[in-house]
C-alpha cells in the first residue's frame, strides 16, 4: 500500500534523482549478526544505530493521517493491509539509517545545526516564518516535528552523498551530437503564427462577442489589448506562434486545424478558459539545430549519467547491508517479505531476532 504524504512531496523530497532514491533505498533487510543488540525501546538496529519505537509509532500517525485525508479506514492490527503499512513504515525507517551507515563511509555526516538552517529555509519558503501555519500543516499530515527533522536530514545527506559522488561526471560534446542525430526527430516541430486572445473562465459571452466582432472586421490587436488576460500577447496585437504538443490541448488542436487567415469559433479550455484564435501563416515545419539544444541535451544526459552512478551506489549499499547481517529486527516487526531476499542467495532465517 503506498501512501501519499504530500508535506514530504512538496519540501521533503531530495532535489536530484527524483524517484531513484525512493525506489532503491527501499531495501530494509532481515539477519542480525553485524547489528548491535536491540533495546527494549528499538524496533530496529542498523549496525550501530538504533531505530526506538517512537519513529515506528511517528510513522503509524503519518500513515493515519494520510488515510484519513483519503477517507479511507486505518486497518486493523494482523491484517494485509496493516502488515503492508507496517513494512512500508519500516523500510521508511531502515533506509535512512543504511545510507547514514554508508554516507559515513565517504566522510559525510550532517550536523544537527544544517539540519535546524534547512528547516528555517523550508519555513521561510512555504509558510513565510509563520510557526502557526507550520505547526498547522504538521498537524494535518500527521508529522511530528522529530520526524520532520529525520526527513530534512535524509534530504541533506542524499544531496550531499549525490554531491560527492558525481562530481567527476561529464557529458563531452561528442555525447550531445551523438544523442541529436539519433534523437534528431524529436527535435522536428511544427509550427504557425496564429492571433488570439485569452478572454478567461467562465466568460462564453464575452468570447462570442468578440468573435464576431473579429468576423465583422474589427481590429483583432486592439480587441486584444483591451480584452486578452495573457500578458505576453495582449500588447502585441494578440500574436502568439503555436508549437504543436507545448500548449494546452484544445488550443493546440483548434490552432493547427484552422486554414490560413481562418478565425475559429471560441475555444474552451480547462485550464485558462475561452479563447478567440485566427491563423496567421501556413502551418511550418522546423527541425532546432544541435546548437539551439545543444544545452539541454548536455544536461539531460548529465542528469541520466547522474542517476546511474547513484543508482550503483544504492543498490551496492543494499547488498552490504543484507550481506553483512547488519540489520536486526525486533520480534514483530520484521518486514514480510524480506526485501533482503532479493540481494541474498542463502535461504537462512531472516526473520525477526531478539536482543
């Protein structure tokens, strides 16, 4: 079962690998030999580390309170459904503490003070220094803030882990041709000169009006200029050129289907409302040259060389922690099925030990 939480999807989330972290750190692990002793008051170790009750519990509430704004019921104990929340909550727990484990192999360790710099950052960014409106959005996603700490200080440690890492990766400019020409056709285009104006949501009326004034001959510039709510085209006389597959889809369909000089009956969109749109040109078709996306090229293909060796050094960091037996589970809380099965090639107990 997963569970949405969107505080952490809006300012918990780590920048880069978007996905990857979430996919492959999901790697809780069973055994215990390389673990220290669990506590009474541990749901898990991780080699030295220990993960106590409270942060199981804190991910319970989490789990709560993302249900409820779902309006679906929290399972009951022994269930599928609980036992699924439960192993979900585990390896929410586990994972951080792995990538500490190994983040500290490379000298990476994050301090409580960039911990407490970042949260001022995230406070000042989304709720502007407000304390009650912060503590008001914990509240509603069920986040305490211990565990909106331990979010901020998985996000900083995955950056900087990232940081290190692929600082020697490199995209050279053979890479960009290379990629273009094979890539070339998505780089081919079509496009037209067209006139329009937005005229807004909720205002048939006024689109109509308009659009037969333009039929009568009226000025489609200064109908625009008084009329259009986009101000990137209301000043220019409405002149906007449509590339095919950027603009929202009744546009873009409207616009690429009208005869030159045609003005179209008044479009409707979801997203901006109606619109009154006339063809300037002929509908052309433009290829951008490697130079013009060069660029972008470079850093997408940055960006995937990027996730690649992270993805490496998760998935090693997985197989460490499974082969060592670093992970100790306390009785009862061992996720089933055992994630480390997939990095394991015994068939030994992996199930839950006691101190």
């Amino acid at each position: 079962m997963k569970i949405s939480v969107s505080l952490q999807a809006r300012f918990l989330a780590p920048a880069l690998l978007a996905g990857v972290l979430v996919a492959l750190l999901a790697t809780g692990c069973g055994g215990g030999g390389g673990a220290a002793k669990l506590s009474a008051n541990d749901v898990a170790t991780v080699g030295d580390m220990h993960i106590p009750k409270t942060r199981f519990e804190d991910q319970l509430t989490l789990a709560r309170a993302s249900l409820k704004s779902q309006k679906r019921a929290f399972p009951k104990v022994g269930t599928t459904e609980y036992e699924a929340i439960k192993a979900q909550a585990m390896s929410l727990l586990v994972q951080p503490a792995a990538r500490e484990r190994a983040a500290g192999d490379l000298g990476i360790e994050v301090t409580d003070a960039q911990v407490e710099k970042r949260l001022g950052e995230i406070k000042k960014q989304y709720f502007s220094n407000s304390e009650k409106k912060y503590k008001t959005q914990l509240e509603q996603q069920g986040l305490t803030e211990t565990e909106v700490r331990a979010q901020v200080k998985t996000q900083i440690l995955s950056e900087q882990v990232a940081e290190k890492i692929t600082k020697d990766v490199a995209v050279g400019d053979a890479d960009v041709h290379k990629y273009y020409v094979a890539n070339k056709a998505q780089y081919t285009q079509r496009v037209r000169d067209v006139l329009e104006i937005l005229v807004g949501k909720n205002k048939e009326k006024l689109a109509n009006q308009i659009h037969d004034q333009v039929a009568a001959g009226a000025d489609f510039g200064k109908l625009a200029k008084k009329y259009s709510q986009d101000p990137g085209s209301k000043n220019i006389g409405g002149k906007f050129t449509a590339t095919e597959g950027k603009d929202v889809a009744e546009f873009d369909r409207v616009a690429f289907a009208l005869k030159t000089g045609e003005l179209a009956e008044p479009v409707n969109t979801p997203e901006y409302g109606w619109f009154v749109i006339k063809a300037v040109t002929d509908v052309e078709t433009k290829t951008q040259t490697e130079k013009e996306v060069a660029d972008t090229i470079r850093q997408q293909l940055l960006q995937e060389r990027k996730n690649e060796v992270m993805t490496e050094w998760l998935t090693d960091v997985a197989k460490d922690v499974c082969s060592d037996d670093t992970i100790r589970y306390q009785v009862g809380y061992t996720p089933n099925p055992d994630p480390c099965a997939a990095y394991t090639s015994t068939t030994s107990d992996t199930t839950s030990t006691t101190p």
